[in-house]
C-alpha cells in the first residue's frame, strides 16, 4: 500500500501521456513561442507500463491518462488494453477535448477504457474557437456524443470564464442534463502560460447563475474526488465544482502524477518533482520504487496554488496534466 508523508491512502495514479495539444485554450497553452519535450526523451508504452505495474502491485486502484491531449500520443489504444489487461477491474479513465474521440470512442472502450471525461467550455461555434484557438466545436460534440453511444461513462467539464462563457454556464448545465451525463464546473486556476487577460469564476458565482434558474442543494464531496457535488430539486440531477481556490479537498488527496517524460509529480501545484525516467531505462525497478517513497515522503500537505500574481504557479497544465 501506497502512504504518503501525511498518512493519505495513496491509490490514484494520473499519467499525462503527451505535453502536446491540436488546442491552444487561453487558460492552458500559450499559442506561442513554443517549444516541445524532444519525442526521443518521452518514455514509451513500454516502459511507462513498467511503472503502471508498480503502482498497481503497490495498491493503485484507479488511472486517469490525460495531457496534453492525450488522443494524439500514437496507438494509445494499445496503451490502454496493457493496463486493462494486467487488472481487468482497474478504473481505467482518461481526459480529452474529444475532437479525435468521435473515431476513437469505440476501440477506446473496446481496449477496456470504463470512464471519460470530456472539456466542453461551449455550446456557440465562435466562443469555443476563442477559446481553444480553434475551430472545434462540431467535433467535440460529434465525440460526446460518440462516447455516450459506445457506453463510456461520460462526464463533462467547463472552466468558466469572465465575459467569455459565462452566460453559458446554464446551458451547458442543461445540455449534460438532457444526455444524462455529469458536468463539472471547473475554477480557472491561475498559471504563467495562461493568456494573462484572462478573469475566471469562484465557485459561489458559477452557482449564483445556476441559481438564477434553479433551486439546488449541497451534497458534498464523494470520497477524495475534488468534485463537490449538488443535486438540483426539481430534476433530481447533479452536477459538481471542482473549486482549488479552497484547499478543503488536500486533506484526502490520494493521487501522484507521472508525466511522460518520466516526472513523478506529488502535487499537481507542486513545482518540485523527481525523475524516473533513468531507472526505468536501466530497468531498475529497485529504484524506481525508492523514488516513488521519497515522493510520497514529500507531498505537501495542500497545494501552493496561489492568486497572487508572484506567486503564480509555473506548473503548465498542459505539460503535468490537467
Ligand atoms: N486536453 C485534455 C482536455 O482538455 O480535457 C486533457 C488535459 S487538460 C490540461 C485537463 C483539464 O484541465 C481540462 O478539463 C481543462 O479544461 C482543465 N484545465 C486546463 N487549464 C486549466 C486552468 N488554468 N484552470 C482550470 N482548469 C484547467
Ligand atoms: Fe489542450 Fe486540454 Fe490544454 Fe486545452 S486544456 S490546450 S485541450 S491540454
């Protein structure tokens, strides 16, 4: 069993397979300059999985494959089915803006995916191109809609944003409610690689709109999941925050990220992380395991993350995973 320097359960393991992305949202990834992680210094599906397999003999339980848009790292399917393969019962899910899901979403769930979650910042063609810097729309939802048909698990996720989809908080509500899939509302967290004009929403504002509309009740966090969930009255439907501006959910963290190049990340605010990426070259699964101890030993013991525009987190979102 997996436990932390703070005596957490540690059973979540978060793989960010890409740093890359066919979007350039504004809350994440700088249209440019740019410069990529070589490809020669990512780890491959192979070796990669020598770290899966640890981190399930360990006691993990539950592997979320995200980026970075994760449907661009080659033959993932094939990813996907060594981990299901190896624990068939293992909650195997992953994050995507689903404009390459669509073609995907049936080899996907075919290879042993059970959970997706899907970004849809909006329902107008024009506000999710200001958004992502891209025409996407159509495919994305040509991709929900796909998942939904294979029987993926599907849950949505919006970051709302000042002016900018705001006055479609509801909507989006509404469109998840008539698919009968979860949304999830996310705070814009505040990073250096963001486009600096950006204003994001608290937790309280996103529910003022709803509320606006819709008599709701709390129901509160599920287990460790970040997600704080309401129940709207009428309908019976429930939706969830994912609001770090508080930090009430570090005290049941139970995840560590690995990035692709080989990063083991305690925290996802964290700015210190070590690299396994030698001793899974050298096959050196002794130490593999030493480094994961030492990372663990080191979570904080909440995130740093901060408003404050010194201390802005340096973490790309992109590159650990969102
Ligand atoms: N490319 C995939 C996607 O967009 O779903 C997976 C990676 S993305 C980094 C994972 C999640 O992080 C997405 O739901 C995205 O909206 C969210 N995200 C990215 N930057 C964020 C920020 N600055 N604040 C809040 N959420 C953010
Ligand atoms: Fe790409 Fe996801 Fe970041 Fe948007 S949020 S730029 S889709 S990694």
């Amino acid at each position: 069993m997996l436990i932390d320097g703070h005596g957490r359960k540690i059973d979540y393991l978060r793989i960010s397979l890409t740093e890359r992305c066919n979007f350039r949202c504004q809350y994440c990834m700088p249209e440019k300059p740019f410069s990529w992680v070589p490809k020669e210094n990512l780890l491959s599906f192979k070796e990669l999985f020598m770290f899966v397999k640890i981190a399930i003999d360990e006691g993990v339980t539950k592997i979320r494959l995200t980026g970075g848009e994760p449907l661009l790292r080659e033959d993932i399917t094939t990813f996907v089915k060594m981990i299901s393969d190896y624990k068939q019962d293992i909650d195997l899910a992953l994050t995507t803006n689903g404009y390459l899901l669509g073609d995907m979403a049936q080899s996907l769930k075919d290879a042993g995916l059970k959970r997706i979650n899907i970004s849809l910042d909006s329902l107008k063609a024009e506000v999710a191109a200001k958004i992502a810097n891209r025409d996407v729309l159509d495919k994305v939802i040509y991709g929900i809609e796909k998942a939904i048909k294979v029987g993926l698990n599907v849950k949505l996720n919006m970051v709302p944003l000042k002016n900018i989809n705001e006055d479609e908080i509801v909507d989006i509500l509404e469109y998840a409610m008539s698919k009968n899939v979860k949304v999830r509302f996310i705070e814009y967290m505040e990073n250096r690689h963001a486009n600096e004009s950006l204003r994001g929403m608290h937790g309280r504002e996103i529910i003022g709109h709803i509320l606006k509309k819709y008599d709701i009740k709390a129901l509160g966090r599920e287990g460790s999941s970040p997600s704080f969930n309401y129940k709207i009255l009428s309908t019976g439907y429930e939706f969830g925050m994912i609001d770090p501006h508080k930090h009430d959910f570090c005290e049941n963290c139970n995840r560590i990220r690995l990035t692709a190049e080989g990063d083991l990340i305690p925290c996802l605010y964290f700015d210190e992380a070590m690299s396994i990426s030698k001793a899974i070259k050298a096959k050196d699964i002794k130490k593999v395991g030493e480094i994961l101890g030492e990372v663990l030993k080191n979570k904080p013991k909440e995130n740093r993350w901060s408003e404050n525009d010194e201390n802005l987190s340096t973490r790309a979102f992109y590159h650990t995973g969102g």
